[in-house]
C-alpha cells in the first residue's frame, strides 16, 4: 500500500538531520530569527500580546519554556502561543507567496519553546525551522484553502506539529499521530481575515502553533489520532475541498541530494521592509518613490493602484479598507497603506496607531483612492508581487511608478547588515543597544549553542 501523506511528512520530520542543510539555508534560518525575535520583542507592549502574556503566565511548567521578554516558564504550548503573538502581530514578520500566502516565521515560535522544553540544542532548532518552512510552503504549493473559506494558518498546524515531534525525537508512528491530532482538529475559519479585523488576525498563527505543540506533546504520551488524516474519507482533502496533489513525493525519504532539497524552500520566502500586509509591500515602494517627486500631498487630487488578483481581493476590495477602524484594518487595507505612503512619506509603526488612521483628513484622502485589477500583474504572481501606482495632481499631471520585487523580496533580498537595522530599529527602544547587540551575537553563532537559554535569557525585558 501507498504510504499516506501523513506517513510521508513523519518519516521526513524523523529524518531530517542538521548536516542535510545547505549553508545558504543554514544562515537564512538565522537571519530569519534576528528578524523574528525583532518583530517580537518590538510588539511586546501591544495589546494582544500582553494579553497572551498575562495569560500564559498564570500557568507554569515543570519542563516549561520562556515567554519571550520575561523569565516565567509556561506550558510549552502556551510558549509559543504567547511568544507568536508577538512575532506576528506587527505583520511585519517574513513572506511566502504561493497559492496559499503564508509567514513561515510564524513557526519560530513553536520551534523555540518545543526546543527549550527538551534541551534541544541549536543545531537541532535550526534543522527545526527549516522543516516547519518546508512542510508549510509545500502546503501552499500544493493548494488555495482561502477560496474555501479556510485560513492559511491551517496548514500551520502541521509544520508545527512536525518541528515539535523532531525537537522531541519522536518516532516515525509518534510524529504520525501527532500530524493526525494536529489535523482533525486545527482547521481555521478564514473569517479571521474578513471585514472589520481583530486582535485575532494578528494571532490566529499563534493559536495553530499552540496546538502544533500540544499535539506532539500528546503523542509523544502515547495519544493516537485518527488517520489517515488527508487521504481519509472524511479527512483533510474532502473537508476543505482541495487536493494536495504529489505533496507526498516532496517527502519521500531517503532524500534525494539535489541542490534544492531536502529543505530549501525558506530561500524562497521573503522579508518585509515595511510593517504592512505583504501584498502592499511594492505599493509602499511605489508611492514613496513618487513621494519624493511630489513633495506637497495636497498637490495630489486622485490615486489609482493598479494591482494583482491576490491584494485586491485579500486587502483590496472591502469597504471598510477605504475606512480603517483598527490597526488590524489598517495594515491590510492597501488603500491606506499607499495613500499613507504618499501623505507621510513614510510607512512605521506610527502609521498604524489609532490616532493617525482614524484621521478624517485621512479618510477624506482615501475617497479619491482606487483600487484596480491588472490582468498583466495577476499573471506575473506569485513570482512577482507588482503593484502600479498613478497619482494624478492637480496641475493635471500624472505621475506613475511599477514595482515588481520589493525591497526585501527572495529576488530583492536584504543585505545582513539590513536584517540587523531592521532589528535594531524595534529592539532597541525595548531593551536598550548592548542588549539587542548580544541577541544578534547569539543568534549568529545559534548553531553553536547547546540550548536556547542564553538566548531566552538576553530577550528578557530590563527591570524598571
């Protein structure tokens, strides 16, 4: 009989060993670490993640893990819930763009705390992280959950699943079950991402990566779950209406030493440079260019983005993008995001606090912004991530910039020392320079380190 699918991915987590990767995957995990915990000890103070944190730290862990910015030990599932939450919430943490979008950094947080519950050194956290970006984005090669009315983090619980069970060593039949609970039950309603967002849009990974961990810690007791998880009458494929095709190949093991497997797939994800919604990323790039050609924003009489299927439909289309009422609003609306571009000529975290969005002068703005689908960039995506942005002055000029890869972008990658000021830029408020510069030395150096404590240890909140 055919291996299924789950039987696949278990084999490949059980496998995977530290030496299997690159040295370009190597050092783009630690890259994507910096800028993970960067986005996390950033977001700390925000609301949702502060709520996570008093949360999570009502509970304590015999074999617990840090949540991020303090020294209490949680529950290793509510670890990575809570650290999650503050690696997404900013929405500034990495990309993948496929038929499903994703942010695969969102793993990180499982990776961590499954590390640190067990000791696990760096190399075994590393070769972690690295499965969770490759199971993940397969996934989102394979199919579109969203048109389904499905979240993207769905497919989450699985590579966090995976990067738990081979941070805890289980077997091929344990890291099985594990992908089978994670399965039945951490299907997600892409109603997060619909309308008016909440809180929950920024956390909704963080919730998947909770039960990734909490499903391998049950198997790893000996819980069993039902199978197969995909294939099965009732299972994955036929419950979201999608096939996931030859995934399965993609997994075989023994693997095959090609120069694109057995884990590359994050060389080909993408880091933001802007604290906005993926798909606008271009658009920001465009109208700050054309920023520094208009000089007076009020000199502009009409904006018109022309843009691809994915942005116009995830942050492109609904009404209430034209009148933001939440952060959560405002940095998935690309109307805003570009207009706000032009108006401040430029996109931080200021941008996105209540009284700026809010702004009638703002929302006034955004009457004259239009948003328009363009064939030619719909067919370039998910390759390319084009936005087009006119602006038309009152003079009756029309000024027009197109950018295809933004700063950031797998094929526009930033530099390391840009990795390193990004980080900076958000860590440094919190915790000082020679803390933020001991966190980027450790994580350099992660492959070194026989466990994540000294690391957990340097992202700790100063005392007041």
């Amino acid at each position: 009989m055919t291996k299924t699918l789950a039987h696949q991915l278990a084999d490949y987590a059980c496998g995977l060993r530290f030496e299997d990767l690159s040295k370009e995957v190597l050092h783009e995990v630690k890259r994507r670490v910096i800028d993970s915990l960067g986005c996390a000890l950033g977001a700390w103070k925000e609301d949702p993640c502060a709520i996570a944190r008093k949360v999570a730290s009502d509970f304590s862990a015999k074999h617990g893990s840090t949540i991020i910015g303090t020294s209490h030990k949680a529950p290793p599932d509510w670890a990575a819930f809570a650290n999650g939450c503050c690696i997404r919430y900013f929405d500034y943490n990495d990309t993948y763009l496929s038929k499903e979008p994703a942010h695969p950094s969102d793993n990180i947080s499982a990776a961590l705390a499954a590390a640190e519950s067990v000791g696990a050194g760096g190399r075994e956290l590393i070769t972690a992280i690295a499965l969770a970006y490759e199971v993940q984005c397969r996934f989102c090669d394979a199919a579109s959950i969203r048109a389904h009315g499905w979240d993207h983090v769905t497919y989450g619980s699985f590579s966090t699943a995976l990067a738990a069970a081979h941070l805890m060593k289980l077997d091929p039949g344990k890291a099985r079950h594990a992908v089978n609970i994670a399965g039945v039950a951490g299907a997600a309603m892409r109603q997060a991402r619909a309308g008016e967002l909440s809180h929950w849009k920024g956390v909704a990974f963080a919730n998947a990566a909770r039960h990734g961990v909490y499903s391998a810690l049950l198997a790893r007791a000996g819980m069993t779950g039902p199978g197969p998880i995909f294939e099965g009458q009732m299972g994955f494929e036929k419950q979201l209406g999608v096939s996931l095709g030859n995934v399965a190949e993609k997994f075989a093991v023994p693997f095959e030493k090609t120069d694109d497997w057995p884990a590359s797939m994050i060389l080909h994800t993408s880091i933001k440079f802007w604290p906005a919604e993926y798909h606008s990323q271009s658009a920001i790039e465009a109208a700050l260019f054309l920023r520094e050609e208009i000089g007076d924003p009020t000199t502009v009489h009409a904006v018109t983005i022309e843009s691809h299927d994915a942005a116009v439909e995830i942050i492109g289309s609904e009404p209430e993008k034209w009148k933001p009422k939440t952060r959560e609003t405002a940095d998935h609306s690309l109307p805003y995001i570009t207009a706000i571009a032009l108006i401040d000529g430029e996109v931080t975290d200021k941008q996105f606090e209540p009284q700026r969005f809010k702004d009638p002068e703002v929302w006034k703005f955004l009457e004259n912004v239009k948003v328009e689908r363009n064939a030619e960039l719909s067919a370039l995506y998910p390759d390319a991530v084009a936005n087009i942005v006119h602006v038309d002055l009152a003079d009756g000029r029309r000024l027009t910039r197109r950018v295809d890869y933004p700063m950031g972008h797998a094929k526009n990658p930033l530099q390391d020392s840009q990795v390193e000021e990004k980080f900076r830029a958000l860590v440094e408020p919190m915790v000082g320079n020679a803390r933020a510069r001991r966190i980027v030395d450790i994580v350099w150096k992660l492959d070194e380190a026989k466990n994540v404590d000294e690391l957990m240890k340097a992202a700790e909140m100063p005392k007041k």
